[in-house]
C-alpha cells in the first residue's frame, strides 16, 4: 500500500467533500429548497449518467461517437411503453401491437428491459459501423441518431409518431436517481479499472502497441460501445419518468450536442469528468434563464437576447477548448475513485486520519495566517 | 555555406538533439553517420524548417535561417530530400518534377531544370505519364532527388537515400551523389550505411544520442578503432585507400 | 413514366445541392485531413447575408455577389481562428473544435435574427416554370443543376490544371514532402476553404431560393447529409463527392416516391440503411481510395 501525504488523499476530507458535503446538499435540497429546485438536481444525476456514458466510449476508449442522444431515445420510448398503462397506451397510441399494450412492467423491470435492449441495438448497429474510425465514426453516429428519430417519427403505432408520448408517471424521484446515479458511476468505474479497461485505455494510446499484446481491437470497441449504449439509455428511461413526456425532437442535434458539451467541459477521459460536466451543464441554463428576457448590468440595459444559453455555452465550450482540453478533471479520477474506494470509509476508522487531518488543517491556518 | 551552432532540440521535453555544431562548405558532400535514433534525421528537419529548433543558430551562406518556414527555406536554396523518397504517389512523375518548382516563377529556368534532370535520370523523361506510385523504389529515389534539384537548390540535404534499396540500386545512387558534387552541388548526406557514405564524401560527422562525438576527414574517421568496430562491423576498411 | 421522371428531376434538383456542399468536404477534408462540421453553417451564412442585402435594397445580382464573398470571408476567418490552431491535435480535438464553432454559428444567427423560419423572396423570373418531358420544371431548377455543372467542371479544371491546384493535390497526397518542395501548407489551406465556401454559398443560396423559407438550423442537417454523400463517393475524390450527392438524393426521393404508403416515411432510414450497407462492403467509398482509417 502506497502511503499518501497529501491533503487531498485524507480519508476524512475525501469523505466530507466527495460523501457528506453532497448528502446535506441533498437533504438540503429534498427538504428544504422545494420541488423546482429538486427537479434541477434530479436533471443534474440524469445528466451525470449520460454524460459517463459518453465518457466511457469518446474519452476512455477513443471512439468519438455523437450517438448518445439516439440510445438516449430508445431508453427513454422502450421504457415508457413498458410502464405506461394499457388504457393509456390505447387512448394514446392508434394501433399499437395488442400483446405490446398488454404488457405494464414496474418503473425498475422497464428500466433494465430497456437498457439491456438499447444495448443488443447498439450492439447490431456498432457491428456495423464501428470499423469506422474518427471523424468518419463522428459523423456516422450522427447518421445514427438522424435514423433513430426518423423511426421514433414514423413508427406511428409504436412511438405515437412525431407527437411523442405522455402521462408516464413520475418514478424519477432524487432518491430512486440517486441511487440509480451512483449505481452506475460505480459500475462504470469497476468496469473501467478491470482488466477489460485498461485494455480500452491501451488501445485509445495505442492501437498497435495495444494489438501486438493481444488485446482484440473490435471486441473492446463493441463492448464499450455498447456498454456506454446501456447507460445512455439508463439515463433516457430516467429522463422521459421525470419529464413524463417524451417526443422525438428532443433526441437530436440538441441532445447530442448537450450531452457532448457536458463531457468535453468536465473531462471526456475520466468518469469523474461527468459530475463537474452535468453540473455546468445542468445548473448554468437554469441560471441564465433568468437573464433570457434582457437583464441590466452595470447600469447598461441589455435587451433580450434569443438562445442566450446557447451563446453562452458555445462560448465557454470554445473557451475551454483553447484554455483547457482536457476538460475539469483531466483523467483524474478523484471524485468517483474517493467515492467508491474503500479507504474513504475504512480511514474514518483510524486515529491517524484525524491526526492528519487536524495537522495539516493547522498548518495551513498557519500559512493563511 | 551551411554553418550549425549549438543547435538542440526537443520533443516533449526529451533532448533529441543537443548542443551540436556543424559545417558544410561550398562544393563539398559532408557525411552524417550514427545509428537509428541518434537525431539525424531531427537535425535534417531543423535545417529544412519542417520542426522547430529549441536554441542555437543555423546560418545558411551568413543569414539566419532558424526559425523560417520550409517555403523560405526552400527559396533560400536549400531542400531537404526526405527519408523514404516520399514521392507524391497519386500524381504523376511529370507533376512531381513540376511541383519541384513550384516556388520558380520564370518557366524558362524551369524547363532548363526539368532538362537537366532528365538528363541525369533518362528514366523519368519515359515514365513521365506514369503515377509516382508505380515507381520502383530506385526510381522514387531519383524522381525525389530529381524534384529537389528542380527547386533550384545550392545545398542539397539528402536523408537515407540508400535505404531500402537492392545494393545494385544504392551503387547507382551513389554515383549520381557524386556526379552532383562535380557538377556543383554542396550536399550533407545522412546515412546508416556509414563505409559508402564515407567513401564519397570528404568529411564525416558522427552523431550519437543527440550529440556530435566526432568528426573529421572522412578517411581519418573511418581509421578510428572504434568507428570501425560500431558502424563498419569490425572490417577493415578501403576507404583510406580510396582516398589516397 | 411521367412520375418516374417527375422523381428523376427531383433527385437531380436536390443532388445538385449535396453535390456542391459534398466537393467543399471532400476537398478540405483530403487537404486537411478533418472534417468541417461547421462547413453546413456556410450555407446558413450565405443565405442570411443574401436575406439582410436584399432587405437593405441591394439589388439581387449584386447582393448574390456580396453574399458570396462574405460567405468565403466567413470560411476564412473560421479556418485562421479555430482551426489552424489545432491542426496538429488530436482527431477528437478538431470534431469537438468544429462542432463548437458550428454550434456557435448557429446561436449567434439565432441571438441576430432569432430561430424563426424566414421568406427568401427572390426575382420572379426564377420561378417561372415551363414544361420539360412532361415534368413542370422551375427556371431555379435549372439554374440550380447548371451551377452544379459548371462548377464543379471550374473545380476540376483548377485542380487538375493549375499549379495551384497541382499543390492541393501534392499537399493532399503527402503534407510532410509538400512542405519539402516549399508549398506554403497555410496558402493552400485557404485555397481549399475559398473553394469550399464558394461552393457552400452557392449551394445555400440555390437551396433556400428553391424552398423559399430558411432558419438558421437549416446549415447542419444539409451539411451531415452532404458530409454522408462525399464518404459515399469516397472522400477525396471530386467525381465520388459528386456522384455521392446524387445517389443520396435519388434514394431519399425515390424511397420516399416508391415505398409503400406505410413506410414511405421511412425513407431517410432506408437511405441511411443502403449508406452504411454499401460502406460495409465498400468501406472507401465508391470512388474512394484508402482514407477510410486515415487519421
């Protein structure tokens, strides 16, 4: 066992800044703050996920797919037939497939129902397409999410066409996101320290280097692809129970460039990347909405100004682009390492910890002083 | 004509070349010799512009030319012959040549050129339709040369010409070094195959690890006990006698 | 017969704009090995310009003219900035960089002009119509499928035949050796976005006069579909990009003219599902040669 000195690696400030500073946040936030806000927060684990997701393929694996807005889709529609009652189904959707308005599944059935048959979709579709590499594999993605809206559109007794579905009931709650948030995080990070990771990452580095030692480049492509598919359509399932209602149009361009956004600025090579990522991306938009209808400032009046959010998020995008590439954490993984190492918890056990940690606190009132 | 100062370089903070000092003068086919990874080809690609050089000076018949781009470079009169010919394969061997003077605005001294290397390589004025690609590697070899001669260069940089070429074609690759040299050339010739490399030229740097551990004659550096033991295998060598 | 050939005139109407908007990628693309995500947004610029000219009075020619430099100014300007900073990063670098500045070409036409759909009116005479083989054709039409040829015969030739040219194609081939004879890579760079740009205002402008409305997301679905067109063709080849175009459009209309009134509707997936297919087995494309791994 490495023994750490830094300040940062304490089991107790690992504990209250990655553990209980979020829970109080949270209780905070359920208890206190009302339904908008946690509504805003339950987007914010939402997004969490969807960003990881895209994390695992575009900055760990090192294929660049803008496909997540389309396995988004499915999660979300699949789900949603799944939980929707029969007499919905039918007083909604013009015919539908008796034996499909039959079946009604619990919120948790539909949501793995769902992932696990975005993942065999992604996996048929990564088959095919993923002996494509780099801008090609960009923009064939792209093609990807244009085709599943194009279904999601047409496939009327199915999806209720281009009007979309409505009146899911709202399983979504901040505990059930939560939990299901960090069940995710945790999987994804075990996935990605397994020995099946560290050949994703070797290859991403180097793709010969990474075949002469007998990883198999296609399998581990497909893998994460489809691996990365399952989680995005985690988070659609979540999404479409939280807004109850779901159309074809909000799974595109804008989606994909959302959930890109969110990977890029918090850091496409690590799953830590997500949280900093969902966090801008959730909270700075509801922020800037209050400014959307003009807004004065210095005492200069500033009219209104249209997408507003999205000049703001373009710029900062470029910004970091330019300023840092490598997004928030880099490939850091402090944030989901601390929360699911054992050493967090088993510390707060040790006298040592909380010798350490008064020592080095002292020390920098010292320094500040 | 071509004077290196404490010139080094690094990629991603690793010293690929460090500190090393060189002359070329006018006439004169100077060989740079050393093993794979000893920073040749990095100080090649300083002198032609292609990477940029960390410090020191590269001063080209007195001007600076550190820090130019490989157009200036180029019209400066230098052109650097790279290793594996890199010929343009899609286009042709006529446009290959034409592509040579490109910076050459006056079609005159252009067609003047493109006859002087046809000339010296008969073999391209045939296949002048034909794709670069479809060349055999000694032909890609003198078409890459050819082009360089048509930019109109005083100082020809020529990296590993021999290599991956049959002994017969290396043969004949060195004779057209040295019917450049008489005909005026100055050439700095980087090669792994150090005793012909030593043969033709008239002084011989040795590079290793990035740095210049010896120099001379080229018929006293192939003498050296040690030079003999790493790059000529221990053989005894005709060079000195080839000079003589 | 005459529906047949009704769909044909259609196919070759809206070909004619991927074709235009597929050579731009193709060319950037083999010159600079990355694709221009914001290449969609051109059309964008050139019809917005074309609209605010025409608005301010210009007279339409003219204002033609002026949008088209200001298109090109645009993919100059897009080029210098964004892109020759990170010409030598990674792959996934320069897809976030140009769908950055695609997606901020966009909002800022947006915060300008707001995302309402827009009325391009252009001269009458361009919607003339007169009957051709039966078909009802529009003088747009027309116009629309003589620029594509002519432009692109003006492509080849410049490519083909001038030294300009030649260099593109010697900078295309091998950078590193292009450097050696002493191309200037950046100048060629440029050329190849001037090329592109030209092209993408013509195609914008020609899009949004045959359809009358426009909005500012009208760029980048064009462009994605365009981008599809040229790796059908093969990228990097102006005959693959031009042919590309054309089959995409002859497959979308005549899917959508053919199916079966229940999957009609499905005509971009079936057009999507038919790419891919033939990308599997012809994984360069048509007329491609080896730039499918290129990286």
């Amino acid at each position: 066992m490495k023994k750490s000195t830094r300040f940062v690696d304490n089991s107790l400030f690992r504990f209250l800044v990655v553990v209980l500073l979020p829970v109080i946040i949270l209780l905070l936030v359920h208890f206190v703050a009302g339904n908008y806000y946690e509504s805003v927060f339950i987007l914010f684990f939402i997004n969490i996920i969807l960003a990881a997701s895209l994390n695992l393929t575009n900055g760990i694996t090192g294929i660049f797919s803008l496909g997540q807005a389309g396995f988004m889709a499915l999660g979300a529609y699949i789900s949603s037939i799944l939980t929707l009652s029969e007499t919905m189904k039918n007083a909604m959707v013009t015919n539908m497939p008796e034996w499909l308005t039959k079946i009604q599944l619990p919120f948790w059935a539909a949501m793995i129902v769902a992932a696990c048959i975005t993942m065999i979709i992604a996996g048929l579709i990564g088959f095919a397409i993923l002996r494509a590499k780099g801008h090609y594999l960009a923009v064939i993605t792209l093609g990807m999410v244009i085709v599943i809206k194009s279904v999601l559109d047409n496939a009327n007794n199915l999806t209720n066409g281009s009007r979309g579905l409505s009146g899911m009931s709202k399983h979504s709650t901040l505990l059930v996101t939560v939990i299901v948030a960090l069940l995710s995080l945790f999987i994804l990070y075990r996935f990605r320290t397994s020995a099946f990771g560290r050949s994703m990452i070797a290859l991403r580095d180097d793709e010969d280097a990474a075949a002469s030692l007998g990883i198999n480049e296609r399998s581990i492509r497909l893998m994460s692809f489809m691996v990365s598919a399952f989680f995005a359509a985690v988070g659609g399932c979540l999404w479409a129970h939280l807004q109850r209602t779901i159309a074809p149009s909000l799974f595109y361009f804008d989606k994909t460039f959302n959930i890109l956004e969110m990977s890029v600025l918090g850091g496409m090579a690590s799953l830590s990347g997500a949280i900093p990522g969902a966090a801008v991306l959730t909270f700075l938009p509801q922020f800037l909405a209050n400014f959307s209808t003009g807004f004065t400032i210095f005492g200069i009046n500033v009219p209104q100004i249209n997408g507003l959010t999205n000049i703001v998020m373009s710029v900062l995008f470029i910004v970091m682009i330019i300023f840092r590439k490598q997004g928030v954490t880099g490939s850091s993984e402090y944030l989901v390492g601390s929360l699911f190492s054992r050493s967090t918890y088993t510390g707060l056990f040790r006298k040592q910890t909380y010798k350490d940690f008064a020592h080095a606190f002292r020390r920098k009132k010292v320094h500040d002083s | 004509m071509l004077k290196v100062s404490n010139l080094s370089i690094s990629y991603k903070k690793i010293n690929a070349v460090r500190e090393i000092s060189f002359e070329i003068r006018e006439g004169e086919i100077v060989s740079l010799i050393g093993s794979n990874g000893a920073g040749k080809t990095s100080t090649m690609k300083a002198i032609s512009g292609l990477i940029k050089a960390k410090s020191g000076s590269i001063l080209f018949n007195g001007k600076e030319i550190l820090g130019m781009s490989p157009t200036q470079i180029v019209s400066a009169g230098i052109v650097h012959v790279p290793e594996g010919r890199q010929v343009f394969s899609k286009l042709s061997v006529g446009e290959n040549l034409q592509l040579g003077g490109y910076l050459t605005k006056d079609r005159k001294v252009l067609k003047e050129r493109m006859d002087y290397v046809f000339d010296m390589f008969p073999i391209l004025k045939e296949r002048i339709h034909q794709k670069a690609g479809s060349l055999s590697g000694g032909e890609q070899q003198m078409l890459a040369i050819g082009r360089g001669l048509v930019t109109g260069a005083k100082l020809l940089l020529l990296d590993e010409p021999s290599l991956g070429l049959a002994p017969i074609v290396v043969e004949q690759v060195f004779e057209v070094i040295q019917t450049l040299q008489q005909n005026g050339m100055t050439i700095l010739l980087v090669e792994q195959n150090a005793l012909d490399a030593m043969a033709i030229s008239s002084r011989t740097y040795i590079m290793e690890s990035g740095a210049i551990v010896m120099e001379g004659p080229s018929e006293e550096v192939a003498e050296n006990e040690e030079v003999k033991r790493i790059y000529l295998g221990g053989k005894e060598t005709w060079v000195s006698s080839l000079h003589n | 017969m005459g529906f047949f050939t009704a769909q044909l005139i259609s196919a070759i109407k809206l070909g004619s704009i991927y074709a235009l908007v597929a050579i731009g990628y193709s060319i950037v693309y083999s010159i600079m090995g990355m694709i221009n995500f914001a290449h969609g947004e051109l059309l964008m610029i050139a019809t917005f310009s074309l609209w605010v000219l025409m608005n301010a009075g210009i007279p339409f020619g003219f204002a033609v003219i002026l949008a088209i430099i200001i298109t090109v100014l645009f993919g100059i300007f897009i080029e210098k900035i964004a892109y020759r900073p990170i010409r030598n990063a990674g792959e996934s670098t320069q897809i976030i960089t140009s769908l950055a500045v695609s997606i901020f070409l966009e909002a800022l036409c947006q915060a300008i002009f707001n995302s309402s759909a827009k009325a391009l009116i252009i001269p009458a005479f361009f919607s003339k119509t007169f009957k051709f083989l039966g078909v009802t054709v529009s003088v747009i039409d027309v116009v629309t499928f003589a620029c594509t040829v002519i432009l692109t015969i003006v492509v080849v030739l410049i490519i083909q035949k001038t030294s300009v040219g030649k260099a593109m194609r010697a900078v295309a081939d091998n950078p590193e050796a292009a450097d050696l004879v002493g191309i200037d890579r950046n100048r060629i760079i440029t050329v190849a976005f001037i090329i592109g740009s030209v092209l993408a205002a013509v195609a914008g402008i020609l899009y949004s006069g045959k359809y009358t409305s426009f909005s500012n997301d009208m760029g980048f679905m064009l462009g994605v579909k365009a981008f599809i067109a040229a790796v059908l063709g093969g990228l990097g080849s102006l005959t693959g990009a031009v042919a590309g175009g054309y089959i995409m459009a002859v497959l979308e209309i005549f899917f959508s003219g053919y199916l079966p009134g229940g999957v009609a509707s499905f005509q971009t997936t079936f057009t999507f599902i038919v790419l891919i297919l033939v990308l599997l087995v012809r994984p360069n494309g048509l007329f491609g040669s080896n730039n499918w791994k290129r990286s």
